[in-house]
C-alpha cells in the first residue's frame, strides 16, 4: 500500500517536472550512500575506462550505474528477472546448489545467460559509449510495483549524478519485460524499450500455473495442497511454509513416477500411484494423454528444449512417436520447470495477498480445448478418452473440487502494477515461440492491446515491433537405443532461456537507434539486423495464440 | 525569363510526374502480389513425405509437379511459369505447422495447394496466419468438413467431398443393398471418424453396435483380431464398415485372413481407406482386396479408357518417370489441373483475392476427371459432392457396385442422397485448359 502511494506520487511529480522536482521532494536519495569509483578494461589494444556507481536508495533496493569515460548520451535501464522471494532448503531438481537458499539484491547491468555474459554485454555497450545501470528491488517475488519504483529512483539518481544523460532506455527480461514494459508506459521517463520474453500480468502468470498445478493434483495426487496455504501468524509460524515443501516433494513424486512410466512404455505407460482420485476407466488411457491434455488446457507450449513434437526414432515408431508422444514428452519437460516456478511462485503470491488467489470455480476447461482436440486428437487418444478426460474435471465432478479464491486477495493480484498496451515510446519484444514460462500469448496479448488502444486514440501506431526466436524445424536427437537425447544447452526458440549475447547485441542496437531518433527501426532494418540468424523472425501477421487465461 | 525558366521547369516536373504515373499505372497489378512475377508463380504444397503417410501420399508433391511442368512446357499459364514448392511435414501437425509457415515466411509462396491431412492443416492454418495473410488454401486433401466453415478458414477450398457426405452415401448402400444384415463401423476416434459417424446418423443408419473407435495410430494386429472375434459371432453376413486409412484397412484385412474371417463379413472400406495398390503392397492377399465394396468420386486409376485417366497417365509417364501411376497420382494430377483453371480464370493479373473469387464464380465448370459435380460457389467451399459405389477385384480395380455406374450426390447435413444425372465436362484438349 505504501509503495502503491508513493508511485502515485512519483507519476504525478515527475511527469510535471521530472528530475528537479524529484530530487527536491526525495533530497534523501542524493543522501544515500554513493560509492563510486574509476576503473575501466582492456579492450584489444584500448583502456576503457568507465566509472562505477553503487548504492542503495531509500526504500533498501540496490542500484549499480557505470558510466564510461567517453559518454554518448544515453542509458541503459535494465531489469532483471524475477527472484524468489521464498528460500528453499537443498531439493533435488528445484534446488540443488542451494541458489535458492540465500536472498538475491545485487544489481544487474545487463542481460546475458551468465554473469560472465552479462558482462560481456555490458562491457561492449560502455566501449560504445553508452552508460548502463540496474537495480537489484529490495523485494524479490512478483514485485513489479517495488521494482518501478527502483528504476524510477535510480534514473532519477543517474540524472542527478551524470547531468549528460539526455535518453534512457529500458530493457529487461521475463518479470523484468514486464516491469520495463510498464516503466515505459507510464512515467514518461523512458525513451524506448525492448522487453525479452515479456511476462504477462500477475494475475494470468499464476492463473496459467495454478491451472496446471490444480489438474496435477486432481489427475495425479489428491493429497498436494496447491492452494490456500496456512497464512502465518507470526514470524516463527511455518505451517504455510511447510505445506509448500511438502508440495514441491509430492510434485517430484508425481514428476519422476511419470517420467519413468512413459521411459518404460512410451505407447501405454501407466498412471502413478498417487493417482488415487481417477478411476481405473480413467487409467486405461495411456498417462501422457492425461499430460498432453493437462498443457493444451492450461496453454502451454507444445515443444520443448528436446522434444519437437515432430521427430521420431527410426523405426515403427518413427510417426506414432512424433504425433502422440512427443508433444506428451514436451509438456511434461516444460511442466517440470514451469511447475517449481508456479508453485513456488504461488506460495509467495498468497504470502504477499493474504490468501488464495487462484479462482477455477467457473472455469470451462472442456471449452479451452479447442481445435486441440482436432490437432492433437491422436496425442490424446482419441476423441472418447479426451472425453472421459475432460468430464472427470468437469467442476461437477465432486472428486475434482474447484478452488476459490478469496476475494481481497485476488484484488491485490489484480491491482499489481501492469502494463496496458498504451505504448506511447519505440518498443521491442523479443520472445521464444516455444517458452513455457512466458508463452508467446503473452506478447499477442500486448498486441492486442496496442492495437485496442491505438483504435481508442490512447497510442500511436508504429511503436511496437515484434521480434520471434523459433526452434529449428525439427531438432530431437535420438540415441541408438532409441531415447531421445537432451541437448546440453536449451534448445532454440524453447524454454525460458536468455538470448545469445550475439542475439541480445542485436536488440541493444536496434533498441539504441530506437532511443535515439524516437522511432523504431524498419521492419526491414530489423530483419537486416538479424538476416545471419535463421532463428529470429519478424512477420506483423504472425499471431501466436492467446492464453486461455487471457481469452 | 526567370518566369519562363519556373515555368519550363514546373512543365518538366509535371511531364516527369505524369511520366512516372504511368509507368506505375501500367506496371502489373501483381507486382505486389507475393509468390508472382512476370514468368513465375509460386505454389507450396506442404505434406508427407516420409513417416508411414508417406507411403500413400508421397507420391503427390511429385504427381502435382509433374502436371505444372507439362503445363510449363506447353506456356504456363499466361506466360508465367508454376513452381511448387514441396515441404515433407510427415502427417504432423506440428511439422505442417512449421513447414507451412516456411512455404509463406521463407519460401514467399503465392498460394498453398492440396495440403493433406485434418489435424496437420487445422494446425497449419491458424500457425501460418493464412486468414490474416489471405492467402489461398486450394484444394485441400481432407474431407473434414469443419473446413467448410468459411468463417474459420475463409481462404481455404476443399477438394474432397466430406466425410459426413461419404457416410450418409454408405448408409444409402448399405440400405439399399445388405438390408437386414447387422452392420459394423471401426472408425478413427477424431474429426475424420466423428465426422462419418454423424454422418451415418444423419442419414438415419444404426449399426448394430456402438462404432468401434480407435485413436489414430493405435490399431494394432491384436486389437484388430480382437475386434473381429467379437463381431464373428453375430450371425449372417455383416457388413464391416472401415473409416480409417489404409494402412488400418489392411491390418484389420489382415487380422481377417488370420482368424478366417475374410467372407465373413461384407467389406465396406471408406474412400481414404480403400486404395488397393497400398492394400496389396501392405501384404492384403488379392482375394481378400476381392470384393471390397468402396466410395469413390474419382474413376479408378486402372481404367485407361477414361479420357482424364489416360491423359494423366501419359503426363505421367513424360514427366514423372519411374513413379506408377496409381490414385495418389490421378488425384494430384487433377488437383494440380484445377489449380491452373483458377489461376487462368484468376485473369492475367493474378491477385491472391482474385483467385479465391475466380474459384467461387467459375470452379464449379472446371473441367476434372470427378465423375461428381464440384460445387464451389460463394457460399460452398466444398469440392466434389458426392461419390459412386465401386468394388475392387483381386487386380485391384475399382469397378461399379453392382455393374451400372451410378452417382450420388448430398450434401454434409439433413439434405437426402440423390441419384445424380451430372456428366463431366470434356477433358481439355491435351490435357491443357484453355478456360478463362
């Protein structure tokens, strides 16, 4: 609620006069402790200095700004992607390393797949003359709010400090697409942005992975809690807490008894023994119809970083395989990640919200189907397996309960900061075709937006371009043995995973010439910019589908 | 003097803006038009290749190109030249998806012609934004007859009749000529099977049991066997009706032979499921493919007397050496001729909404080796609307059930089947339409 005040202040008072009155009303910014200090890299034969600037702003968020020598003018505003905000104990799969075991508040610079990266990419825009800042948000989760309010203070802050700046663009990826999106929507501040396999909103991102969780625990293990966690009702109350490490254990369970049953019979592999709910009519499908259904109804992609939903083994198989076992195998691979995400993420929501915020009470799942069910009708055995499928979670279903959400807490998902569509600056959207975490239906959906707020007199045309990474057309690999075999790197164009740094020096340049003439590259510059890469496209026609969530 | 020289130079500026006006005016309309120039048009045909559907349906792409390059040899068509570029999507969706996307992003293809498949089109459609880019999807090889909802795929043309038509048709002959004997339906449990099965209810037909219905892909020996040993045991002479493919046909024919089972039962395979050429070559014994009773729109590729038949096989043998000439290859062929009578009655100045209304004016007179009417309009997608009754000897041969050809016309709702007295245009001089 503070935070919701304060951004309310910060809107009206930097769009009547941005910098100086800011600065004026929050002196305490310029008070914070500032560190900076010289120093610079070996670029081939030249020294590039730059000078970096750390800190923390008022509300505790960590900032870092480098400044090189020779400045051109502008800055990169970047934003990371989402933290969690929960810390898990070591868990096989979820948390391993024990990444997730520590709070995350360093800022970060630049997009990149590693820290090494992220440098990487930094370092050549500073060599380029131009500066770049991040801020690490004092709060992790699903902060968007806390996050704008960050990067607003810290540009603010690097105004302040390097009257020279005179454009600032922003970038981010996942949750930090969505915050820079809203960023560069509302306050005026922003001169142009390029949003990396964007976020939805708070609202359709956990409704997408409570869909999926509520139909793992009503198909596959009745005993996950999934939603309505015990609120705690004090600082050493872990109930709600251990209901979650009680669920990401179940989830594995579920997780591993299906992977090994279809590695056993990929044709007919069997339900696990958890899935006390279904009656054994219900069993004589084969499980991965069960998964294929499960991601089709929740909107989730139909490829994955192995599968492709297309190849098959050589043999007998080779077709049956493509059609009806590897998309299965693809949800299931995505599902794996995308579910600790949304459980998690889940649980954070309603530590945030007070309660459940997931609502499928009046949900028509059978309605989400689709032409799905004609696409993929062999992949989900038949029109009268989909059938039974789809009555069992009909919401008459008594052994298939529904969840309801409480009230204010869906308001409070509601009201988290969004963007809306009413692009006012160039912006750029880079996203995978095949991710699971953010499906491509987030993008239509800005689209969709843009093009209603255009329609309304709210946005201009020609500010949004929209840039697409496909997989190649086809890509499992299959071992002798016939098992498919994992690609040490994700898989282009699928998964939630960061651009190479070639890709991503592409959109900082395209993202740079935006910033600086006010509009965005050509459709034809842009394809230009990217013609060596087979795996980017960009076609204005090309429509992915929207969520159910959205729909 | 100063006045003249503005004067002369506004006159000049003029001549030279009139100049390039006309120029621009007299520039072809399809300058803009994707897939067209001058000497070429670009077709994409996106299909199976490889995978078992290729075995069926391999040979199309190829039959297809070989038709346009007689037509290129002979002039194309209004001195363009007809490419068709072919991507092998191996009967799935998600393959027709991407590939279809390749044809119209990479490829720059100014139409699609005879994508096969209901599930790998539906997908394909919507994946490759063909609504949205308008592009024409002609002559489609799937009966499904949700691709008659123009409103959902508003560029999209089907050449086959659809499968609820087949079905009341079948229901018709079966009524009219196994009356009082039980009935039978193992049908594939998607759109294709679903479509069939209400097709037999619209027309009034109960089977004796709940259709057998099984997933695509599923059917397997002892599932077959399986089947049959259960319906052995009705009495009398049941008709089998099978709505499936071809190489499902030939595993339940086979599972037949195994238990015994073969004249049992009356055979009655629908019109994808009948090809006898995949039959015998998926191991059916010819005496088993003997008396298979099918549904047909097409005449048998085996009969040469046919004028379409006998030009098609010739074109064939030019231009598509070492391929049999078989009904993939008849089909193909005369799907590639209709395309080329839409584009020539598309006119010299091919847009990609000019074909579409060129189909649906004048593509019900097309000339086609059908031996049913074509009933494009611009309300009805739909290609061929009805079948004939034939039977296949152990050659493989589809002759006429019964001796006299007869055909029937209907259509895929309430309406009745009818004995139809249509009589195809004549085949085009050589094989080359002339129309306009």
């Amino acid at each position: 609620m503070k935070n919701l005040k304060l951004k309310k202040g910060l809107t009206a008072l930097i769009t009547a006069a941005l910098v100086a009155t800011f600065t004026a009303v929050i002196p305490s910014t310029a008070n914070a402790a500032d560190s900076c200090s010289n120093t610079g890299f070996i670029d081939g034969a030249k020294y590039v200095a730059f000078q970096k600037c750390t800190g923390t702003d008022d509300n505790g968020s960590k900032y870092e700004i480098r400044m090189p020598a020779k400045f051109n003018g502008m800055l990169y505003l970047y934003s990371h992607g989402i933290r969690n905000q929960v810390l898990l104990p070591l868990i096989p799969v979820v948390n391993p390393t024990g990444t997730y075991s520590k709070p995350r508040s360093e800022p970060e610079v630049a997009p990149g797949r590693t820290t090494a990266d992220q440098e990487l990419i930094a370092e050549t825009l500073l060599k380029q003359g131009y500066a770049v800042a991040g801020a690490g948000v004092q709060v992790n989760g699903w902060s968007v709010p806390e996050a704008i309010e960050a990067n607003m203070l810290l540009v603010v802050k690097a105004k302040d400090m390097f009257p020279k700046i005179n454009k600032v663009v922003s970038w981010g990826d996942s949750l930090g697409g969505h915050i820079s999106q809203s960023l560069s929507e509302q306050y005026g501040i922003i001169d142009a942005a390029a949003n990396l396999h964007l976020a939805g909103s708070a609202a359709n991102q956990y409704s997408y992975a409570n869909d999926v969780l509520w139909m793992y625990k009503t198909l596959f293990d009745p005993t996950i809690k999934g939603n309505g966690y015990t609120q705690p009702v004090s600082a050493t109350d872990t109930r709600g807490y251990m209901e979650l490490i009680g669920d990401i254990g179940k989830l594995l369970t579920v997780l591993n008894a299906l992977g090994t049953a279809i590695k056993t019979n990929p044709t007919a592999p069997v339900w696990p023994e958890t899935a006390t709910n279904v009656p054994d009519a219900l069993k004589a499908i084969p499980v991965r119809s069960a998964i294929l259904l499960i991601g089709l109804l929740a909107g989730m992609p139909t490829q994955s970083t192995t599968y492709d939903a297309s190849s098959g083994p050589a043999g007998p198989l080779e077709t049956t395989f493509g059609a009806a076992i590897s998309p299965a195998l693809a949800i299931l691979e995505n599902t794996s990640t995308a579910l600790a995400l949304g459980v998690i993420g889940n649980y954070d929501a309603e530590m945030r919200c007070g309660g459940s915020i997931f609502d499928n009470t009046a949900t028509d799942y059978s309605a989400r189907l689709g032409d799905n069910g004609t696409i993929f009708a062999a992949g989900l055995s038949g029109k009268t397996s989909t059938a039974g499928m789809l009555l069992f979670l009909n919401r008459l279903n008594p052994a298939a309960p529904r969840v309801a959400a409480s009230a204010a807490a869906v308001a409070c998902i509601n009201n988290q900061a969004a963007y809306t569509g009413k692009i006012t600056v160039p912006t750029i959207t880079v996203s995978q075709t095949a991710d699971q975490i953010t499906p491509a239906g987030y993008v239509q959906k800005l689209k969709n937006q843009y093009e209603a707020a255009i329609s309304n007199g709210d946005a201009k045309p020609g500010l949004l371009l929209n840039i697409w990474n496909k997989p190649p057309d086809s890509y499992t690999e299959f071992a002798a043995t016939g098992a498919a075999v994992t690609p040490t790197e994700p898989t282009t164009g699928t998964s939630h995973y960061m651009y190479t740094n070639d890709q991503i020096l592409v959109i900082a340049k395209l993202l740079a010439s935006a910033g600086k003439s006010g509009k965005l590259p050509s459709v034809a510059t842009a394809k230009s910019a990217l013609k060596n890469d087979s795996s980017m496209f960009i076609d204005p026609l090309f429509t992915p589908e929207l969520m159910p969530q959205d729909k | 003097m100063i006045r003249n020289k503005s004067m002369r130079r506004a006159s000049l500026v003029s001549a030279i803006v009139a100049t390039g006006a006309m120029v621009l005016s007299t520039l072809p309309a399809q300058a803009a038009t994707p897939g067209v120039t001058a000497t070429e048009i670009k077709l994409g045909i996106s299909s199976p290749l490889t995978g078992s559907a290729g075995l069926s349906y391999g040979k199309v792409p190829g039959a297809m190109k070989a038709y346009f390059n007689y037509i290129n040899a002979n002039g194309g068509v209004y001195g363009r030249k007809i490419t068709l570029i072919s991507r092998d999507d191996k009967y799935l969706p998600t393959a027709a998806a991407t590939q279809t996307t390749n044809l119209i992003l990479k490829d720059n293809v100014f139409a699609l012609v005879g994508a096969l498949g209901t599930a790998t089109h539906s997908k394909a459609y919507k994946a490759a934004a063909l609504a949205k880019n308008n592009v024409p999807d002609l002559f489609i090889n799937t009966g499904f007859s949700g691709f008659t909802d123009q409103t959902k795929y508003p560029t999209t043309f089907m050449v086959l009749p659809t499968y609820a038509m087949e079905a009341k048709v079948i229901a018709k002959a079966i009524k009219d000529n196994f009356a009082g004997q039980a009935s039978f339906l193992i049908a594939q449990d998607d759109e294709f099977g679903t479509d069939g099965v209400a097709g037999f209810k619209t027309a009034g037909h109960t089977f004796t049991l709940a259709p057998i219905l099984y997933p695509q892909g599923s059917m397997t020996s002892a599932r077959a066997e399986a089947a049959l040993t259960g319906l052995s045991a009705v009495p009398g002479k049941p008709v089998v009706v099978l709505f499936g493919t071809t190489d499902v046909t030939a595993t339940i024919l086979k599972a037949a032979e195994k238990l015994a089972l073969t004249t049992k039962f009356t055979w009655y395979a629908g019109s994808v499921g009948a090809d006898a050429n995949t039959l015998l070559a998926l191991g059916v014994k010819p005496t088993t493919v003997n008396g298979v009773i099918s549904a047909s729109f097409m005449p048998d590729a085996k009969d040469l007397t046919d004028p379409y038949v006998k030009q098609f096989a010739d074109i064939n043998t030019k231009y598509n050496k070492g391929i049999t000439f078989d009904n993939y290859v008849l089909a193909a062929m005369n799907s590639a001729m209709l395309t080329v009578q839409a584009l020539r009655a598309a006119g010299k100045d091919l847009t990609r909404a000019g074909i579409m209304s060129a189909i649906e004016a004048k593509g019900s007179t097309f000339a086609s080796a059908g031996l049913v009417p074509l009933g494009y309009s611009a309300t009805s997608r739909i290609g061929y609307n009805g079948y004939w009754v034939s039977q296949l000897n152990e050659k493989g041969e589809g002759k006429p059930y019964g001796g006299k050809l007869v055909i029937y016309t209907t259509d895929s709702g309430a309406g009745a089947v009818e004995v139809s007295t249509f009589v195809r245009p004549t085949m085009p001089k050589n094989g080359i339409p002339t129309n306009s």
